[in-house]
C-alpha cells in the first residue's frame, strides 16, 4: 500500500514536472517568435527596387532587396538630398562640399563622418569600404576602381552605386522629382520624398506663375560663367538650364547639347547678355576674383552686363540637382527683373 502511494506521487510530481517543461519551452518559443530582427521584418515588408546605373562607359543592372541603411555621399548635392530626406542617421560617410551646407542641415550634417580628401579632390578605396557603406553616390568620377571600388565590385559586395539622373544633360526639375521618388524607395522613405517634392513644387509655382506674363521676346538674355580665361566655361543645356527657364531667363548657350561648354568670348560679345551669373564654390578662384576678371576683360565692355554691373552670384550647389533647386529658380527671378539687384 506504502508503495502505491508512493508510486502515485512520483507519477503526479513527474506529470506536474512535465507540464511545467512544456510551458517554459512555449514561452522560451513565443520570445523567440518576437525576437524577429527589426531588419528581418524590413526586408519582407520591402519591394525590390530594380534601377540601371551607368558610368557612361557600360550600364549596371542594380537590385535592391532592402531599404540602404549607410550611404556615403561623394558630392554636396547628393548629400542634402538624403538630409532633405531626414536620412542624416543613415549617412555614414561624406566628402567634396561646393559651398556652405544649407543652414537648416548644418545640424545633422556635423554628425557625419567626413571623408579625407587627398589628390584630384577623390577619397581612398580604403577609407570608403571601412565606413561599411551598403549606398554610394555623388559626382560623376566620384565611383571609380580607386575611389570607392568598380561598379560590379560595389554589387557583388552588396554596395549600392546611384548617379542623379537629373546630373544628364537632358535633365529637367522634373528629372530632380524622378530621383527624390527613387531615393525615397531605395531607402523606404517615400511619404517625405513625396513632401520634399511638393514643397519644391509649390515654391517654384510662386516664381512660374510671376514669368508666365512675360513675353519670350522680353525674357532676359544672360549667361552662367563658371570661370576659363583664354574661353568661358559657360551653362549649356540640362538642369541649370531648365533652371533659367523657369526663373524667367534666356541662356545664350541653351542650344548646347552639354550641361557645360567652353565658348569663345567673341561669341559671348556677339549674344551680348545683358546679365551675367558667376558660380560660386570652394574649390574654384574666389568669386570676387571672377568677377574683377569679367569687368576688366578688354573685349567685353560693350557687353550690357558689364556696362550696367549686372553682375550676380549663385553658389554651384544651388545649380546643381537637389533641393536647392527652388530657392536658385526665386533667386535668379529676382535678379533678372529687379527684385534682389
């Protein structure tokens, strides 16, 4: 009898044992379930997004399987649309400004890691790879075999290289809108590339809407003159361009097929613009300098920009793709019909 219920017991104990197992090992399953890596969960709720890249050599099919969290930005451009973006915390890297960052970035800009930049304004293949980038992007020699790797070296290592479609020389805002869209699904950020993108419409709409009552025949000539002094590096076609349009200008050279030409200054005097914009950036001669150099020139002084000292300046990143976009197209307005002489 002693035995039975002895034996009873041991039975209940074990079943009781038994039971308490199984419920740890649930729970231990069910924390395990919602211990999923966030990433994981990225990933699966993701839609590739598929893009051709091209180094004007040979063009690159690129897949992206999920959102880019550590882009390096080899360009200024490049770099405050990612903080226009409010990308700063996935920005691991950055290098070549143009000109001061725009104020309301200058925050978030000082917490990313500056690049090195050594000879010919490039950075080291080695100090790119340790940043661990999974997104590269900037000028157009900014990805190279000894900056940042070939292109297929960056897709085989999972490296994600994009050029600004808006950099081609065919380029319009709208080309600008098309790469906000495309950056905004590389790195699951879609509603504030929406944002970004009808905010700049809505500025631009302002100055569009002033140009659209004056006549083509009315339109101030002018030109951009980056700088050159035996020729003019000058604005062709493309986004600047477009940008001129927009704000109500006539670029003499618009019928270039280059977003930059070099013109004689004969055919500068004989188009005779009656302004003349000078680019401005960090790595070029002291924009007073330029100018200094365009009033004393002897074969222009009968050009009407210079007999009237309507002479203005535009930093080089304002004319370059991105969200400055707008603020150059109200500015330029203003300086060809009088409101920031």
């Amino acid at each position: 009898m002693v035995k039975n219920k002895s034996l009873k017991r041991f039975l209940a104990i074990l079943t009781i044992t038994g039971l308490s197992l199984s419920v740890i090992g649930c729970s231990n399953n069910s924390n395990n379930k919602s211990e999923t890596p966030a990433s994981s969960v990225e990933a699966s709720n993701f839609e590739t997004i598929e893009f051709v890249y091209s180094d004007g050599a040979k063009d690159y099919d690129v897949k992206v399987d999920s959102p880019r969290k550590k882009a390096v930005t080899l360009s200024q451009f490049m770099t405050e649309m990612l903080l226009a973006l409010d990308l700063g915390d996935k920005m691991v890297g950055t290098a070549l400004l143009d000109n001061p960052i725009l104020p309301e970035f200058e925050e978030d800009y000082k917490k990313i890691p500056e690049l090195e930049v050594g000879e010919g304004h490039s950075i080291s293949k080695e100090a790119f790879l340790a940043t661990g980038a999974d997104f590269v992007s900037g000028w157009d020699m900014s990805i190279s075999e000894q900056t940042t790797g070939s292109p297929d070296e960056l897709i085989e290592k999972g490296i994600t290289p994009f050029l600004a479609a808006s950099y081609k020389s065919d380029a319009t805002i709208e080309t600008v809108y098309e790469d906000f869209e495309l950056l905004g699904k590389i790195f699951d950020v879609q509603d504030k590339a929406k944002e970004v993108i009808d905010n700049m419409k809505d500025d631009i709409k302002v100055v569009t809407d002033k140009v659209g009552e004056v006549k083509d025949e009315n339109r101030v000539k002018m030109m951009v003159y980056d700088s050159g002094e035996d020729k003019a590096m000058a604005v062709g076609s493309g986004l600047a361009n477009n940008l001129i349009e927009l704000a109500g200008g006539n670029n003499i050279f618009s019928d270039q097929n280059q977003p930059y030409i070099n013109a004689t200054w004969e055919s500068v005097v004989a188009e005779n613009p009656e302004v003349i914009i000078v680019t401005d950036y960090l790595a070029g001669s002291p924009v007073e300098e330029k100018i200094e150099f365009l009033k004393n020139h002897p074969a222009l002084k009968e050009v009407d920009a210079i007999k009237n000292d309507r002479i203005y300046v535009v930093g080089l990143a304002d004319l370059s793709p991105g969200v400055r976009n707008s603020q150059v197209i109200e500015k330029m307005y203003g300086y060809f019909y009088g409101e920031n002489k």
